[in-house]
C-alpha cells in the first residue's frame, strides 16, 4: 500500500516545527513514523504534509534535572533502555520500553509519538501515567487510567498474595473499555484484572530482591 501524495518538511528547530505547523495546518508532526506511516499506508490518515521532527536535537535524550527527570518527545525506546539516568531512577520506563515491538520499532519509535499516538493498547501511557510524569505538550491525550480502586485496595496491607489478587479484582473499575474485532468488553476487563494481578506479583518480587 502507498500513501496519498504528502508534502514533506524537515524541521531544525522547536520554533521551525512551530511555525511549519501554523503555516501548514493540515500537516502531522513525523517523529518516528512507526505508528503514523503504517496508518498513511492503510489510507486511514491522508495528511497533506508531514513535518519531520525527527532531527530536532533539543527534543531528544535524557536529562537528570537534579529534582526531576526530562525526557524528550523524540527520545527512542532504545534510548530510554540505554539510558543509565533512566535505569538507575525510572526502570519501568527502561524495562516498559523494551517490550514495545521488535529492534526495529524500538530503535525508531519515540515516547512522544506514542503518548501523542495515544493508542490505548500502547505501553508508554501507562507507564508514564504509573510515573506521575508530567507532560509538556500541546495537544496530547491519554486514555491510560490511573487504576485508583487497586491503589486505596493495597494501600495499608501486607503484600500477600490475597492482598494483591483482591487489589487486582478492583483493576477494571472506572474504565472506558471497549470492544471491538479483537476482543470483547468483558474480555479486556477480565484481562485488566489478571494482568494487573502479574504486575503486582512481579513488583513485589522486584522489590523483595
Ligand atoms: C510492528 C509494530 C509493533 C509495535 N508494537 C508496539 C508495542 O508492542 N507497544 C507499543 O506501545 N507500541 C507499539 N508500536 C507502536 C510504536 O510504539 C510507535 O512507534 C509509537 O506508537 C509512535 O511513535 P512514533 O515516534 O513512531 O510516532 P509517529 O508514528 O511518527 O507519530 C504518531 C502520531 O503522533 C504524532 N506525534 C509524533 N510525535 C509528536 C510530538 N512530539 N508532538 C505531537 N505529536 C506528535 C504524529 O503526528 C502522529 O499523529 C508498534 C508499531 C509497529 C509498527
């Protein structure tokens, strides 16, 4: 499949992409393409220009702040599980980024994207949403739920493996599912539950060393 014929612009700076956008409303921000291009393909997404955001420098890396950690949108997973800042301080989002696709999706893929994306079988929603991180952009939404019921469940208790099993049975409470070709309702809310229980198992394990 081919995508619709595109104009492409290659931005060197934030205030460049800024203005690209303003001067071509029309356009889709390209940062690693691996959710977009797939979808320009299918002919889901038709846009009239794509700006490519991919070489800005200032968009990228890992920053140790000293009382926060700053990510950049076009930070690839392979950057974030590279990063000794990164694994030292948030290993979820090191060993978050490591199970998202294949070498290729992961060397090419950005955080950015992906909240921007905002598919909610994504990982990155999640786990920034777990983090507590703050976003800096314009535009992003994310339809990963901080999952409250399970949080005020374990808050207090010894963790056993009661104690996570009925923190777990609370995980898909509040939740917008939905149901679709690839699974039901009642089967996301059945998963929510079980994996949220292996989750929690795995964390304690981690913690316990
Ligand atoms: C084979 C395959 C397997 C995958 N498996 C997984 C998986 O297991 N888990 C998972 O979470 N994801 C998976 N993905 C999706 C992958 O993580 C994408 O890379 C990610 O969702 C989008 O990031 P990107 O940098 O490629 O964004 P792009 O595709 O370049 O952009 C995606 C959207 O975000 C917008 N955008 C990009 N950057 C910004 C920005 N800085 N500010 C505002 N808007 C922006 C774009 O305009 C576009 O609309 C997979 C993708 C493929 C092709």
């Amino acid at each position: 499949m081919y995508p619709a014929a595109f104009d492409y612009y290659r931005a060197s700076s934030i205030p460049e992409a800024i203005k690209l956008l303003q001067e071509h409303p029309d356009a889709k921000l390209l940062a690693g393409g691996h959710s977009l291009l797939p979808a320009m393909k299918l002919r889901l997404s038709e846009p009239a220009a794509l700006i490519d955001i991919s070489r800005i420098a200032d968009l990228a890396g890992v920053q140790d702040a000293g009382d926060r950690i700053i990510v950049g949108a076009t930070t690839t997973y392979w950057q974030l599980m590279q990063s000794e800042v990164i694994r030292q301080s948030l290993p979820l989002l090191a060993e978050a980024s490591g199970v998202v696709g294949d070498i290729q999706v992961r060397n090419r893929g950005t955080i950015g994207g992906a909240l921007a994306h905002a598919d909610p079988a994504s990982d990155m929603p999640a786990a920034v949403l777990a983090l507590d991180a703050s976003i800096k952009a314009v535009g992003a939404g994310t339809y990963a739920k901080r999952a409250s019921a399970t949080e005020q469940a374990l808050a207090g208790q010894a963790a056993s493996d009661q104690a996570i099993e009925r923190a777990a049975s609370h995980a898909a409470e509040g939740l917008d599912l939905n149901g679709d070709i690839f699974a039901s309702e009642e089967y996301r809310a059945h998963l929510t539950r079980v994996l949220t229980q292996r989750a929690l198992a795995r964390a304690v394990a981690a913690a316990r060393g």
